[in-house]
C-alpha cells in the first residue's frame, strides 16, 4: 500500500480514535478503514481490534457467543472503572436485569413523559430566547436530558437535581483522573439517600420502585446493584442525547434545505431523526471483547482482544444503505446501529427518540436564522462524540412562560 493511495495511512496503518487527525477527519477515516482495512488491528492503547464493515459491526453487538461487553466497554481500559449494570452482566444476568427495566420505557410507556419534556424544553429556551444568542451545550443539549432524567424519571427534588446534574457530567468526564474515585463516590451518596427515601415513601409504580422490589436470578437486588443499574439509566442518555441534539443543529444549519423541508412537513421529522442518527452517530464506537478466537479473511481476533465497532464507519457502508454518503430523509428503511443491536439494544431508545423529536420540534418553532459563531466547532471526544460547546446567534424571540428548568 502506498501512502498516495491513502488520505490518512498513519491512521490506517496504527488506528487510534483519540488521535487529533482521526477527530478532525472522523467520517473520511472511518470510510477509508471501512474500504482498506475493515478488520483491523492497531497497538495502540496496548492494542484492539477495529471493526468497521455494517455486517461486522451488527454481529459485534448482536452475538454474544463471540463478542461480550464484559470485562471491559473501553480502550484503554479503564481500571478504576466499576462495570455498570445491565450493559457488564454476563447474559443470563443481563436478561433479568432487561426484564425488570423494559416494561418503563416500551414505545407505549414513554408518551406520558411528552408534556414534562415540552415544558423543560420551553423553559430552558425562555432562559435565552431575548438574548438572541447561547452557548447551545451547556444552556440546552445538556440540560434538557439532565432535567429529564432527574425530575421526570427519578423523581428528584429540585433541591437536589443541580447537584446530581453536576455530579453526572463530573463522572463522566473525570475517567483517568485523580478526582474520579471522589466524584464517584459523592455521586452514590446522592443516589443512596434518594434509594432511602424512596424505600420509605408510598410506591410510585416507577422504575425505582422495580429495581427495589425486583428479583434478578431468584434474589433481591443487592444496594449496589440499584445504584450502579441508576448510575447507567442517568449517564446513558445525558452525553449521547446532549450531543445528537448539537450535531443536529449543525446539520440543519449548515443545510436550510433541511430544515426548511422539516419545518414545511413536520410529521417527517421522526424520519428525519433517524437519518440524522444514521448520518452522525452520537456513540462513533463502542467496545467488546472477543469471547473466543474470530476468524476475518485471514485475520483472526483472538479470545480476549478488545474490538473496537466503529459505528460511524458501519453507518455510512453503501453496501448497506443506498447513496450512504448522503443525507436522505426518505430511505425506506434506515437501519442504523446508533442504538446498537440485539440483546443490548439501547433500552431507553423510545425515550430518547420522544425528547430529539419534541426538542427539535421547538427549536424548529423557535430558533429563527441561526448562525453557527465557532469555527471550527470544538468536538468532546471518547465513547461520545459532540460538540464540546456551540455558540450561535439567532433572531431574538419572545419567552412562553414557565420557570427554570434547572
């Protein structure tokens, strides 16, 4: 292979997703892997595996008789890590944990949160909407999913949701760092009052109360399992929600044309979202680890490597999706892995789809001629990516009613 046949032949020949270049570049790489090398190793972060093709990339998160999410779903490792719950069970654990979950956020469950998540979006926007200006991330796409999940899901006290908000965002970026075992520690402090609240007050018929009466395997679950099965509903959906919301605003911005179809017929707009999610996924890449020795063409991955499914590259494969490098919110089907596949299927991918739909709804409605003040826009990287902040400016508007979300 010679280098003037490659755009990035450092990156294809030693693959590393936290590289400066792979985050300037993320999409052209990941087709370039897809093309040259869709079964690929790297050393690394003490070395991994690569997966890029859609195929590969579905059988990764689909077949747990070759690939598992134990004991690791990062590179590098993270050894300090406390394997979360359900996503680290091995599947006979797994599949009660998902029996006890599921029933709260079925496509039918998830409409009576409607009405609570338009109220925070319309009070979050009145907070900002007569400067006509805001940092979008930290004024909007993160509070909108914190909001959520602390007052309507948990439940919490508005005394507490700024500091568990506070604390969620900590733990998630704080992963290597001196401060994490602090800030994780803190974090289930506030969870475990809550849990002895909630032991003690009349039962809401809510996930909580599931997880305290539930049964995993013939027993109760233990006080840590509830806590670290919590810790994985509030950060599943925070950073991935926040920066979905960021990458679509982008993506309306910079394309009118979109947006002015969604906004002449808004009943596509949960087509559109799927697009939008098949088009730039919030979660480029998850991890497994290979249970036994795969076979790839002459490669093989042995028991126990680390694989990387690069979601970003498995997304766009045209063998897959017709005219993949293209937005087209008329695809007949669009069977994107932006909520991966199979047994680990995001469980919370109704919900999310309501909050993208109702916020895009009003963002639409009210966010006039935007325009986009970064350049170039600042991305946060790892197992999310988004932009890191986003400053716009848009034609002032008037406030709704309502008080702060947050």
């Amino acid at each position: 292979m010679t280098q003037d046949t490659v755009r990035f032949p450092r990156l294809v020949q030693r693959f590393d997703h936290f590289d400066p270049e792979f985050e300037a570049n993320l999409f052209a790489v990941a087709d370039e892997l897809r093309t040259r090398c869709p079964v690929a190793h790297s050393d690394a972060h003490g070395g991994f595996w690569t997966l890029s093709r859609y195929r590969d990339v579905q059988e990764g998160f689909g077949n747990e008789q070759l690939y598992s999410a134990v004991p690791t779903v990062t590179i590098p490792v993270n050894l300090a890590a406390v394997p979360i719950i359900p996503l680290q069970c091995e599947r006979g654990l797994h599949r009660d944990f998902r029996r006890l979950l599921d029933p709260y956020f079925r496509a039918g469950a998830v409409p009576r949160y409607e009405d609570g998540i338009r109220q925070i979006t319309t009070e979050l926007m009145d907070d900002f909407i007569e400067r006509g200006r805001c940092e979008f991330v930290s004024e909007f796409a993160r509070k909108l999913p914190g909001a959520l999940v602390f007052r309507l899901l948990l439940g919490l006290p508005e005394t507490e949701t700024d500091e568990a908000f506070r604390l969620t965002l900590a733990i998630m970026h704080s992963l290597g760092t001196p401060e994490a075992a602090h800030v994780h520690a803190d974090f289930m402090s506030l969870i475990g009052r809550m849990l002895e609240r909630r032991r003690v007050d009349p039962p809401r018929g809510d996930v909580i109360d599931a997880l305290l009466a539930g049964q995993v395997e013939g027993r109760p679950l233990t006080e840590d399992e509830v806590r670290r099965c919590l810790l994985q509903l509030i950060a599943a959906g925070l950073d991935t929600t926040a920066h979905a919301l960021g990458t679509m605003l982008i993506t309306l911005t910079r394309r009118p044309d979109l947006r002015t179809r969604l906004e002449a017929d808004p009943h596509s707009l949960p087509r559109a979202i799927e697009e939008l999610l098949r088009w730039e996924p919030p979660a480029g890449g998850l991890v497994r680890t290979a249970v036994e020795d795969v076979g790839f063409d002459g490669n093989t991955i042995p028991r126990g490597a680390p694989v990387l499914l690069l979601v970003a590259a498995a997304n766009r494969d045209p063998e897959e999706f017709q005219r993949a490098g293209e937005i087209d919110f008329d695809r007949d089907q669009i069977r994107h892995l932006s909520f991966g596949y199979g047994p680990h299927y995001c469980v919370g991918v109704h919900l999310a789809r309501l909050e993208l739909k109702v916020a895009l709804e009003e963002l639409l409605d009210r966010l006039k001629d935007v325009r986009i003040l970064d350049d170039p826009i600042k991305y946060d990287s790892g197992t999310s990516r988004g932009p890191a902040e986003l400053n716009i400016e848009f034609a002032p508007g008037r406030r709704v009613g309502g008080d702060r979300a947050t």
